[in-house]
C-alpha cells in the first residue's frame, strides 16, 4: 500500500502531534503520543516508531497488534493510518538509526528510544485541515450546552488536568472502534470542553464525522498536547449522545508525560 503523496509528506514531518492507539484484552482502547511516527520511503508499505516511555502500549501490542494512527502538524493538517504491528523491535539496524539519531531522541535523556518497530499499513484517509473557525465556533457551541449536561457521574480528574483540556489551542485526539471494525481509530476532538472536573463534551464538527457513530456507553481513550509540550491521557464512556453533542463520562486518568509517564492520577 502506497501513501498519497500529502499523507506520506505528513507523517514524514519531524517534532509534530503523532498518536498511536492500541487495544487491551477487552479490546478498551489507549492512546499514546509517539512523536517518533515516521515513514520510510514513498513505497514502502509500512511506518517506523521508536519505543519509549509506552509501557501500557507495549503490553497492548503483545496482545493484539491491530493499531491506529493519526498525525497533526502545526497547520493542524491532520490524517490517519491503521495497521499491524509487526512484532519486530530490535535495538539495532537503519528503523532503529533513522529515529534514534534524530535531534529530537539523540539529546533527550527521557527520549531516547530503546527499540524501533515497524508497522505495516493496512488502511489510510483522506488528509483534512482543521479550521481555526471550526474550532472556535465548536467551543462556543459546547460551552452553550454545559448546563445539558452537568453530572455527578465519574472520576474527578486534577485541576491541571481540567486546565489542559481548556486550552483552545491543544491538540486534543480520541480514540474508539468504530461499529463493526476491528482496527481503533483515532479523530481530532478539538471542541472537546471540561464541563467539570468529571466529564468532557463534544461536538461532532467537519474534521471528526467519525464521531457520528459512537454509541452511548462506548469506550474512549481521549489525548490531549499542549504546546509547552504536556501530555494526559484520559479514559471514559460516552454518555447522552445525540448525534452530534454528547460527553465522556472520565473512569480514569493518567499523567503522560516524562518523568511520571504513565502515572495514574485519578
């Protein structure tokens, strides 16, 4: 499978937001940031990454290698490519250099990568562009529904964790299965709003019609990257969705980011 040149181009930029998202042995998702995303040559059928800091992840992987992936740049172009993990990380070999001598790994004591793996590509989408009105306009919108949905249903996550999701100009990605596929998917979720320090909303805009078909009570794994840059990772259940707004009910919440990377904080 050969990418479209703008995908190709997309996932071939350095230092921007790249997600991988995994499965657990109920098939729950999790999703990752992984910078280290990369592509090969134009006609190769497959992705690179670099394991580090991805402890959940890797336990994910030895237990169902079907993955997705989605990249944004600072244009907030954004596209995805789902796949299989191949199996195969080494410590050793051309995968491994290509991300180990980038800048961004090679003088970064958190970063530096242990393995580097290799993911065979199976499906790819259209690359979009999230539009700064968009953005806008679908917060005004969520905020517009806050009171809809206010609840004493889930877990309180962290001030700073509330303070994260806030920020307009964070990346925000969640991960879910869509009905009837095997492989998680990941879409932006750039309106996404804490409403309190128990659920997020949502609306499902121009850059996530995926989204459209999420179901009441289905799993989600939610990311969000500011640009100092700082990660979370939040888990949760859709909740009184109507097609088009809905909330993420939060069940858990996690720190991603180094040196506590992996950190459950709520």
């Amino acid at each position: 499978m050969f990418l479209p040149e703008e995908l190709y181009n997309l996932y071939s930029e350095p230092m921007i937001a790249k997600f991988l998202a995994t499965l657990d042995k109920d098939g729950k998702p999790n999703v990752s940031f992984i910078a280290s995303i990369d592509t090969w040559e134009p006609d190769s059928d497959f992705l690179i990454f670099g394991e580090f800091l991805m402890w959940k992840t890797l336990d994910n992987l030895k237990l169902n290698k079907k993955v997705g992936t989605m990249a944004v740049n600072i244009d907030l172009k954004y596209g995805q490519i789902n796949g299989d993990f191949n199996d195969d990380l080494v410590n050793v070999g051309p995968y491994f250099d290509k991300i180990a001598y980038n800048e961004m790994f090679r003088y970064n004591s958190y970063t530096k990568i242990r393995n580097a793996g290799t993911i065979k590509m199976k499906e790819h989408f259209p690359v979009g562009k999230i539009g700064k009105l968009e953005i806008v306009g679908d917060l005004f919108a969520v905020k517009g529904k806050k009171s809809k949905f206010k609840g004493n249903d889930g877990v309180e996550i962290p001030l700073t964790v509330k303070e994260k999701f806030d920020q307009m100009q964070a990346i925000k990605a969640i991960a879910f299965v869509p009905e009837g596929k095997e492989y998680p998917f990941i879409s932006p979720v750039m309106s996404l709003y804490p409403i309190d320090g128990k659920s997020l909303v949502f609306k499902v805009s121009n850059s996530n019609k995926e989204l459209s078909g999420l179901k009441n009570g289905q799993e989600t794994a939610i990311m969000v990257l500011t640009m100092d840059p700082i990660v979370y990772q939040v888990k949760g259940l859709v909740d009184s969705f109507d097609g088009k707004f809905g909330k993420i009910i939060i069940t858990e919440a996690f720190n991603s980011s180094p040196p506590l990377a992996g950190e459950k904080i709520a």
